[in-house]
C-alpha cells in the first residue's frame, strides 16, 4: 500500500486493492455460496430472489481470502500494527440476483458496530465517534462486479460528515436508524460503485456512508461485507501524536488536524 493509497483512504474514505486475493479463491468460496443459495447457477429460473443473505463462512478458501500478505499489511497502513484483530471467516454475503423488484434495503446507512439495549435488534446497534467494534468496513468481491451487477454505491468522504454528526453523540452514540436519518449531510459527495474483478476489496473507512442497489445484468453478485475488528480502541487525543489513518480521517472531519 502506497503513500497516495493512504491519503486516499483518509481524505477519501476508501481505498481500492486489486487481486488482493486470487481469483481461485473466489471461484472456490463462490461454489460453495451457490450451493448454499439453494439456487442453480445454469437455471435463471430458480433465481427468485433479488437477494439471499447467507453468514459465516469459514471454509479455507474463506480464511485463505482475508489472510493474504497483501491485505494484512494494508490492515497494518490503515489501522497500525497490533491494534487489529486476525479473522478467521468471511460474511456476511448478501448474494444479490437481477430482478426488476427492489430488493428493499438500498437505503444509505453507516455500518453499526456495537449492541443497543437489544443485542438482538441490528436496527438499535449503535456507532460513537470512537468507532467502537469496527476499525475497517470491508468490501470483498467474490464475483466479477460492473456497473449493471448490483455494485455498492459509496459516498467519497462521507466519513468525514459522519465524525461530525457522532462527535456530540459521546460515548453512547446514535443507532443505526438514527444516524442513518442524519446522513442527508452526505448527499451533496460524489458517488463511486465498488465495481472490479473477482480477488479485488474495497477497505473502507467504518463511517463511510454506502448503499446497496438493485441489479439490472444478467450475473449474480457475490460479495463479503465483514468487518475488521480493532484489537484496541480509536484514540483522537494520543499524546505521541502516532494516529493510524483511521484515526487521522476522524480527526480531520472534526477539524483537529
């Protein structure tokens, strides 16, 4: 990872890496999603669904995908050697098909990353300008992913509208819905697609603002939407002044460098 993908990733909120695993590995994992989508790949008439969400994946060719020297260094660039968390699988896979339907969940949201009063309720999880349970939002592309397949929608910069809206929310936070009624701060950013090949992931900053959509080709999306977990927390206030770059970002969206 580059001195410019870092700047990019802290000004932009994102930063995009090619072949960050191989695509035999993405051909692999996605044999055993299809499998498990109860869907057959040759049939397009079974494909009745505009989405099926599918979790937790720990089969080798799943470790082997977020363990690739490539994506460990960049964990070390963006959130610092030792303050990040190994993971062990992949998930969730929201695996979207075409369908003229809506899928229903094509809102603009930030990722919650700790449990409101319902750990059971992912609408109450909540997000504080410290990013509590989440150093990274990932992005891993199992399939190839143009324009027409569905790909995330990603507001650039974004994050640093987000830090502003959590900083007077403390410790506690908002929770996913009602930060996700504040991000009309962000809709004047600029709008990229995660698109590339298979092996391709987008490291994003976990206050990037982003959307699914609905998918207008002919190809399935395949994508792992995990988080990278801090091993410690975000500080904003170090007195070595050592910031990882997703520290640096919130910072910068705050005003205080």
């Amino acid at each position: 990872m580059s001195d410019h993908d870092v700047k990019q990733f802290v000004h932009e909120g994102f930063v995009r890496i090619d072949n960050a695993f191989s695509r035999e590995l993405a051909d692999t994992g996605r044999k055993i999603l299809w499998r498990d989508t109860g869907c057959d790949p040759d049939d397009p008439s079974t494909w009745t669904k505009p989405v099926v969400r599918l979790g937790e994946y720990s089969d080798p060719c799943f470790r082997d995908a977020v363990n690739t020297p490539v994506l460990h260094e960049a964990f070390d660039r963006l959130v610092g050697k030792g303050r990040w968390l190994p993971r062990y699988s992949l998930g969730t896979f929201p695996v979207r098909f075409p369908a003229a339907d809506d899928p229903g969940d094509s809102g603009w949201h930030v990722d919650a990353s700790f449990p409101g009063d319902d750990p059971a309720d992912y609408m109450q999880w909540r997000v504080n300008i410290h990013s509590r349970g989440r150093a990274l939002l990932m992005l891993f592309l199992f399939s190839d992913v143009t324009e027409l397949d569905a790909p995330t929608r990603i507001r650039v910069g974004s994050h640093l509208d987000v830090a502003r809206i959590l900083k007077g929310a403390g410790v506690a936070g908002l929770s996913f819905m009602d930060l996700a009624r504040e991000l009309i701060a962000t809709e004047g950013r600029e709008q990229v697609l995660a698109i590339g090949k298979a092996g391709t992931v987008y490291l994003c900053h976990p206050f990037l603002a982003h959307a699914a959509q609905p998918h207008r080709g002919s190809n399935p999306r395949f994508l792992a939407q995990p988080p990278l977990i801090p091993a410690e927390e975000f500080h904003l206030d170090r007195k070595d002044g050592t910031y990882c770059p997703v520290e640096a970002a919130i910072r910068l969206g705050l005003g205080l460098s």
